[in-house]
C-alpha cells in the first residue's frame, strides 16, 4: 500500500519495529488496519510526552479553527473603516488557501528540515501574520496577510493530527480523536461568541490578535515530543538528498488548485456571473491542476505527499468524502447562523454569537462522548456515524420551518442543539474509521488526509453557503428593490454581503413600508440556505452504509 515503503514516513510506523510473524498473521486474517495497533508495539516516545502533546494539540486545533471563522463575526465593523475592496468572503477564504495548500506537504518538509523545526516554523508564522493581519489597514491587505496566517496553521495542525495518529494505540488514539474534533468545532462554534464581543466594544482586531498568545501552549508542550521524534526518526540520509527528493511539483500543483478553486467559487454568484469567463476559467484551471496533481503524484514523483494507491481503499474514500461533507455543514452553519440573528433579527455581534452556543455546545460535548465511546468499544464508529447523521439532517432540515416570533424561541434553540448532538456524534467517529481504513503504519498520512479534507469542506461550506444566499438574495430582492427610488439606487448584484449588512438598517429607515417584506424574505433566503444541510449530509450517511465489514482487532 505505501507509496513509498523504503522511506521514514512522517511519523509513520516504520518508526517502530513489529514482528513480522505478526504481519504475516494479521495479513492472513485481513487485519491490516491501524486497529490492530497495541499499547506494547507503539510507545518508544513516553506517554508523558504524548499527554503533552495531546494537550498542546488541542489548543493548536482550537486556535486554527477559531481564526478561520472568527472575521465572520466582525464583518460589519471591519468593513466600515476598511471599505469593500474585495469581497468580504476573502477574510475567511485567503486564510483557509493557505491552510490546505500546507496540511499535506507538512509531512515531507518535516522530514527534510526535521519536524521540530517545520513546527517551530509554522507557529512563527502563525504569531507573525496574527499580529500583521491585524494591524492591517485594509481589507486587501488584511486578505493577503491571512493566507500566510492560515498556511502557519496547516503546518502546526498538520503536526498535531499526524503525531496522535501515528504514536497512540487504537483505544488512544479514538479517544484523542473525539477531543481534536470536539476542539475544531468548539473553535469554529466559539468564532462568534469571542469575535462578536470583541467587536461590539470595538476591539475586533483583537479577534486576530489573540491567536498570537494562543499559539505558546503548543509551541512548549508539543515540542519536546517533536524532539523525540526527530531522534527516533533520524536516518544516514544527507540534507541534501531529503530536499532534492522532495516533491515540489506536487505541492504547487496543490498550492494552485487551491488558489484557483478558492478564487472562482468565491467570484461566482459575488463579484463574478457563474457563466462569466473569469468564473469559468479559474475552476476549470482548478480541476485540471488537481488532474495534473493525482497523476503526477502517482506516476512523477519519487517521495509523493500524498499517496495514490489510497484511493483504492474504499473505506478511506468513503471517511473522507464524508469528513469533507460534515465540514461544509459545521462551518457554514456557525458562519452564517449568526449572520441571520445580525441582518435580520438586529441582534448585536455578540448576541447573535451566544444565540448559537447550544449548537456548537452540544456538538463539541457529543464529540468528547463519542471519543470516549470508541475508547471502550472501537466497533461502534460505524453506528455512531449512523445515528448521528439522520439526527443531524433531520433537524437542520426542521430548521427551516422556524418563524422569526420570540415564541419559537426555544424550539430553535432545541432544534440546534438536537442538530449539533447528531454533528458531534458523527464527525469524530468517521474521522476515526478513516484513519483505520488504511495499514497502521500509514495511519499518521492518513489522518493528515483526513484533516486536510476537513478544511477543505470548511472553505467550500463557507464558500458555497454564501453564494447560494447571495443568489437567493438577487432573485428575490431584485424586484422588491425595483419598487421603490431609493433603493432601486443600490446594485444588489454587485453588493458584498457586509456591505449589504452595513446598508439593510438605512435601507428599511427609509423605506419602512417594504421593511417587513424585505425582513421576511431575507429570512426566507437564510433557511433556504440551510436545507443546503440536508443534501450534505444525507450523501455522507448513504456513503457510510458502503462501508465494508473488516474484523478489528483491538487491545
């Protein structure tokens, strides 16, 4: 299966020696899937060490996930001094481009400068553009700052998911899973509740700057296990060697389908007609560069960043579309389910942000529950997956049936919990069963892989939530406007979602006779949204019933 079997993969197994009557025993009974990792075959970096780390990690995903989300939160205040000078939804796209562009090649540069000090090098980076991007004075700016933010934190959590992957047991590593997955959706859930109070009392920059102060607890828990590592991993092998074979085709293959992709879904239905060439032209160059990126790591590349020959095991397709799925579902709905609380109910940032706690509330308890589950009963990551995505499509589906009367209140509010319980169910268990869809000691790869797909479906969530809004918004909008002067005066068409944000409180003051009509549109158009949830998740669930059937073997 490994692509590369001769190499000391990034934290793989190779690392540590098995028995290979072992081998030939698990490969005659099928078992050749990280479960049947024991306690006594891992550790040779101490469980003190790995405790550390654990906890270093946690925090490491957190921050990374708070700082995709968090400029939703600000949108508004941002815009006001900086102007629209791009399309507010570069904020958050530009960071995730350079996030994704460097989960994958983490691994290899790893291996060429040592994994310590790639790690150092993502947390400087990570410190540095926090406290450039925010001190950014314009929108453009801030936009390109982020992306050098968002590519220091695909190093450092890169790191941390590979490591608990590759280095704890099954029983371990299914517990630590739940809690790096509960952190990622408390970070992103929390984007809102932190950046909103921070923006009412006009200190939203500090919603950037505080990643910096975030980034010490991995940077000094994480480290001394990166060093054991880097020890247990060293090879005769010359620098020089390690950086001519690393893959460098590969990763800008990979850094341009990003840009390219990222850039067309965010000029589509925005700044851009889907049918305009400019459109067009970007995704379709983003499609053939991922073409050109499969085939060249297949057939070109001597020490491949990502290994072809997983897309054969059906199992890891089926995680993995399915992680991407769930991602487009948690950080849309955090992302834009304030937005609604904001333009439409005329919430305050922070208002709207605790308006939504019990959604990402229940996701990150039922994602801790889920981890400690797998810990006493590894064969229940299927089922787990099987009830938590019907509960999760179900009650994302009611939620469009929500009235916007302080009498529904409350069923709202359960509806979001019940949908974040079903979320927080699933999304651990499937980035589970897709780190053991694969030989043990490609585990660690796999989970980058794994990772890698989970922010990808985070930067087309938030991408394509908002251009169906934006779509929804033009065709019913459009001809309310035309009725009246003043606004037939604003190009909704041409409008970015902040600056429409900015502009709705003036628009219905003076015109208070459509302000009712135009309220409950756009409402329409926000839970028109959302039923996008159904059909993401409901695919995720009719994949995970391919699963094949394969015995575990647990300590």
């Amino acid at each position: 299966m490994s692509a590369h079997p001769t190499d000391s993969a990034a934290y793989a197994g190779e690392a540590y020696p098995i028995d290979a009557k072992q081998l030939d025993a698990e490969k005659h009974l099928g078992e050749k899937h990280a479960a049947a990792i024991t306690e006594d075959a891992v550790p040779r970096i101490s469980p003190l060490l790995l405790n550390l780390f654990h906890i270093g990690a946690v925090v490491a995903i957190f921050a990374s996930s708070l700082q995709a989300v968090v400029p939703s939160s600000f949108f508004v205040q941002a815009v006001e001094p900086w102007g629209v000078e791009v399309s507010s939804l570069w904020m958050l796209a530009a960071y995730l481009i350079g996030y994704v562009a460097l989960v994958l090649p983490a691994a290899r540069i790893g291996e060429v400068f040592g994994r310590l000090v790639t790690f150092w090098f993502g947390i400087v980076l990570f410190v540095v553009f926090s406290g450039v991007a925010g001190h950014a004075k314009s929108s453009l700016h801030f936009a390109i700052l982020r992306a050098f933010q968002g590519a220091g934190a695909g190093i450092v959590s890169s790191a941390a998911v590979q490591v608990i992957a590759a280095l704890n047991s099954e029983r371990s590593r299914a517990l630590r899973v739940g809690s790096l997955a509960a952190a990622q959706m408390f970070g992103i859930g929390a984007a809102h509740l932190i950046g909103g109070s921070l923006a009412i009392h006009a200190h939203f920059r500090w919603g950037i700057y505080m990643a910096a102060p975030l980034a010490a607890a991995p940077a000094l828990l994480c480290s001394p296990a990166l060093a054991k590592a880097d020890q247990l991993l060293r090879t005769d092998e010359s620098f020089w060697s390690r950086l001519r074979h690393y893959d460098f085709v590969g990763t800008l293959f990979l850094l341009g389908a990003a840009t390219m992709l990222t850039t067309g879904l965010v000029f589509g239905g925005n700044e851009h007609r889907w049918s305009s060439a400019t459109t067009l032209c970007l995704i379709i160059f983003g499609v053939v560069s991922i073409v050109l990126f499969l085939a060249w790591e297949a057939f070109g590349a001597g020490r491949p960043i990502f290994n072809t020959l997983w897309l054969r095991e059906r199992n890891l397709q089926i995680s993995v579309v399915g992680v991407l799925l769930i991602a487009m579902t948690i950080f849309a709905h955090c992302a834009y389910v304030p937005i609604l609380y904001i333009t439409v109910r005329s919430e305050p940032t922070n208002e709207a942000g605790r308006m939504t706690a019990p959604y990402w509330g229940a996701s990150t308890v039922a994602a801790v529950l889920t981890g400690a589950v797998l810990h006493l009963r590894p064969r229940l990551a299927r089922p787990l997956v099987w009830v938590g995505l019907p509960i999760a499509a179900v009650f994302w589906g009611l939620y469009y049936i929500i009235e916007e009367k302080p009498a529904s209140l409350a069923r709202e509010r359960a509806f979001y919990v019940l949908a974040g319980a079903g979320t927080g169910l699933a999304y651990p268990a499937i980035i589970y069963l897709a780190q053991v869809s694969v030989p043990r000691n490609e585990s660690g790869p796999a989970a980058a892989v794994a990772h890698f797909l989970s922010v990808v479906g985070g930067m087309l969530g938030l991408i394509l939530y908002q251009a169906c809004l934006k779509s929804r918004l033009i065709t019913t909008l459009t001809p309310i406007f035309a009725q009246s002067t003043f606004l037939s005066t604003f190009d909704i068409r041409t409008m970015d979602i902040a600056g429409l944000e900015m502009s709705g409180e003036t628009m219905l003051h003076y015109e208070p006779k459509l302000a009712v009509l135009i309220g409950q549109e756009m409402t329409n158009c926000l839970h028109t949204t959302f039923i996008l949830s159904v059909p993401f998740l409901g695919a995720a669930l009719l994949g995970s019933l391919l699963y094949k059937h394969h015995h575990h073997h647990a300590n």
